[in-house]
C-alpha cells in the first residue's frame, strides 16, 4: 500500500502526468475488489493523516469535540470527487484549483465538530 500512496503523491505533484493521474483514480477500480482495496486504504491513510494533524496539534488547545474518523473518510471522498470531476472534465493539469475548495471543505469538517 505504501507504493499506490507514493505514487497518488508523485502524481498530484507532478500534474503533467494526467495517465498516471487517471490510473490512481480511475482505472484502479477496473481491478476489482482488488484494486477497490488498494483505494481504500490509500483513503484510509489519509484520513488518519488528517485525523493526527487535526486533533494532535502540539502547542494548542485540546478541541473539545475531536473530528471524528467518519468525518475525516467524507472530507477524503469529497476531495477524491474534486479530483475526479477534474480528471473527467480534461483538467488534471489544473488540480492547483482545488486547493481552496478542499481547503474550505475540510475547515467546515472542523467547525461543525466544535
């Protein structure tokens, strides 16, 4: 699992690789349950990143309300989903452009836990 997240990093950094892109979110689901695994725990991954980052910040105020793991998985499918309407939509080279709307969608993940 740790190559498929390497690779998902690689990609996203690298936009001019949009048949890599269209590999790691799309055709990865033509391998079945396989490959539906391999994404989910790719997904997984980031949303226990998102979960450690949120809830353990060194230096800060304990939250009240932790964001809670469920939370997290739908932030990561809704940022997989922008990802996607991208790739579907030609505009892989462009994903820079979901960096506010993932930014906005996970801050009002966080807000509504409080």
């Amino acid at each position: 699992h740790y190559p498929l997240r390497r690779q998902r990093q690689m990609c996203i950094r690298d936009r001019r690789n949009p048949v890599l892109l269209r590999t790691l979110f799309i055709d990865i689901l033509g391998l079945g349950p396989t490959g539906l695994a391999a994404r989910r725990r790719a997904n997984q991954q980031l949303a226990d990143l998102m979960l450690d980052v949120v809830n353990n910040r060194p230096g800060e105020r304990k939250r009240k309300t932790p964001l809670q793991p469920m939370m997290a998985m739908a932030v990561v499918g809704g940022i997989n989903e922008m990802v996607l309407h991208s790739i579907e939509q030609d505009r892989a080279g462009q994903l820079q452009e979901l960096v506010e709307p993932a930014a906005t969608l996970l801050r009002a993940a966080i807000s509504a836990e409080f």
